[in-house]
C-alpha cells in the first residue's frame, strides 16, 4: 500500500530516512551526520510541509520516495522527485515502481515535468525510471562528494505532455 505520509508517520520516516542515509550515502545529497541528531519534530515538521510517499508491507514502512514542486516564478512548472528509497527486503517486488508511480501521479496534477537526479552507478535505479518513462537530459560530472570518492548524477525528466519534451 502507497500512502502520503504525514507528521503521525514521523518515526516510521526517520527510522528509513536514517537507514538509508547510512547504507547509501552515495545516492542523498544530505548525510547521516546532518540528520541523525536531528529531533523527531524536525522530521514531523518535514512531513508536514513535504509531500511525501511511504510504501507499507503488513504494517511496515519499507520504502519512500519524496515530491517538491520548484518555487521559482519561472520554473514552478517543474517539480522534482527526491528520496527514493526501498528497503533491501522489498526490493525486486514492485514496490519502487508502485512509489515512483505515485509520485508521477500526484505530480501530474501540479507540474509539466517531474525531474530527478540518480548516482550514474546505480543500474537498478536507471532501468526503474527509464521503465516508468524518465528520460536522460544531462550528467552532472563529479556532482557529489563522499568518503573522498567523486559520484557522476544522471538527470532526468518525466514529461507529462509529450509535446512539450524535446
């Protein structure tokens, strides 16, 4: 089951949000160090003021995947889809296509294109968006820094009216 989460969620959210800022600090532009002290009204208030998705198995929370719309008076049509992460135990089980699907969705009724950025060595994240219609549009060459290894970003775009891609 997909569902918005919201600030009652909190503790689900920052347990996965932890787990995956520390078994792959490669794929978040944030880190472990940033949020791992933070209190849990700090991820109340995040869920209050974001839109994001939980995936649940039985009554577990095993993946998120977050939607932002831009702000900018010349970029509000385009949103962006941030922090995905599946637990290694739903992985393989539909469950990142049913997030990113209801990503999409709910971004659909807001913006003209969903855009995203993937760590270029992560195969399995590249064959899921390009499965649910992403399209590559640039590289960001050495776009992220950890433990003194540089990391390539694939981005990429959903574009909800295809007479509007190029």
């Amino acid at each position: 089951m997909i569902k918005l989460l919201t600030p009652t969620d909190a503790a689900l959210y920052r347990a996965i949000r932890l787990e995956a800022l520390a078994t792959h600090p490669e794929a978040f532009t944030s880190t472990l160090e940033r949020e791992q002290n933070k209190p849990l009204a700090w991820f109340e208030e995040r869920l209050a003021t974001s839109d994001v998705f939980g995936a649940f198995i039985g009554g577990d929370l095993v993946g998120t995947a977050g939607f932002r719309r831009e702000d900018g008076a010349k970029t509000a049509h385009k949103g962006v889809l941030w922090g995905m992460y599946v637990r290694p135990q739903a992985r393989k089980s539909g469950t990142g296509r049913l997030l990113v699907d209801a990503v999409a969705a709910h971004a659909a009724k807001r913006v003209e294109q969903l855009q995203l950025v993937v760590v270029s060595e992560n195969q399995a994240a590249l064959r899921l968006y390009a499965a649910s219609g992403f399209v590559e549009y640039g590289r960001g060459v050495k776009a992220l820094k950890s433990n003194g290894r540089y990391y390539d970003e694939i981005l990429m775009a959903l574009f909800f009216d295809e007479s509007e891609a190029r």
